[in-house]
C-alpha cells in the first residue's frame, strides 16, 4: 500500500516539474517578445495590427493563471501571432538582413524549439501519471486520496496540425 501511494506521490510530482519546465521555456519567450516587437517596429509601419497582435497576445499569455488548458490555449494563440510577424519579416528585405531581427529570431526559434521539447516531456510524464491513476491496483488508492489525472498539452489551432509547404 505504502508503495503504491508513493509511486503516485512521485509522478504526480514528476508531472509539476515537467509543468514547471515548460513554465521556464514560455517565461523566456515572453521575455524576447518585447525586443523583437521593438525591433520590428522600426522596419515596419504599415503593419501596426500584426504588432499590437502580438503584444496583446503576448499580455494573455502571461497573465493566463488557469490550469494547463487555459494556460496552453492563451500560448497557443501566442504563437499563431508569432509567426504572422515571422511571416511580416519576408516582406522588408531591409528587416531580414538586420543583425538584430536576425538575432532575436534565432533565439525564439531555440526557444520555440526547447518549449516542443518541454511539452513532449510534460505529455509524457502525464500520460505515465494517468496510467498509474488508472491501473489496478493503483487506481483504488488514487481514488481514494483523490488523485486525478492531469491534461494533455495539445495544439488547439487547426493551422498548427497542417503540413506546412515547401516551395523552391
């Protein structure tokens, strides 16, 4: 019994740490997101919609305080402003070449990249989390301590599952 109930003290907690890695990659993207807005801002003045998008996209995100979903949901819509800026920069040839915009995407890229790792790794260790909650004989002392299972990270936008095209 004393071991069942640790083992799912510990991937209940193996859960919160992958949550909180995650956390750290997102704070650091909000981080760059001011530069990068700043930056561009000095190339393009015709596009002030796509920036201010992007901030108050970039508000929603930080101040999301709700669980996993609320929180996933607000940085899925970070990110789907994102790339309309990302895509914006193909526009001012001047933009692109800046060593600074360069800079800066090159580091949210790595970003990007490190959150799709960190959302692997959380989805992972949730779904390992909810097969404990869910095999017997676990699942009678997860339901009687109230353990519950915790949800996936998933992409919610529907341009997020298309395959993006490639064209020379």
């Amino acid at each position: 019994m004393i071991g069942l109930y640790n083992g799912l003290v510990r991937a209940r907690n193996a859960v919160k740490n992958a949550w909180s890695q995650i956390d750290v990659q997102l704070k650091r993207r909000h981080d760059l997101i001011p530069n990068l807005v700043e930056t561009v801002k000095g190339y393009v003045t015709h596009e002030r919609g796509t920036l201010e998008a992007v901030v108050k996209a970039r508000q929603q995100a930080i101040s999301a305080t709700g669980g996993v979903e609320e929180r996933a949901k607000a940085e899925n819509a970070l990110t789907q402003t994102l790339r309309s800026l990302m895509a914006l920069a193909e526009a001012y040839p001047d933009l692109k070449a800046n060593q600074n915009f360069l800079s800066l995407q090159e580091e949210l890229t790595s970003t990007e990249n490190k959150i799709g790792f960190s959302r692997q790794f959380y989805n992972d260790t949730a779904m390992r989390y909810k097969n404990r909650i869910e095999i017997f004989p676990s699942n009678i002392f997860a339901n009687i301590f109230g353990f519950q299972p915790q949800p996936f990270f998933q992409l919610e936008a529907a341009g997020e599952r298309e395959v993006v095209q490639v064209k020379f």
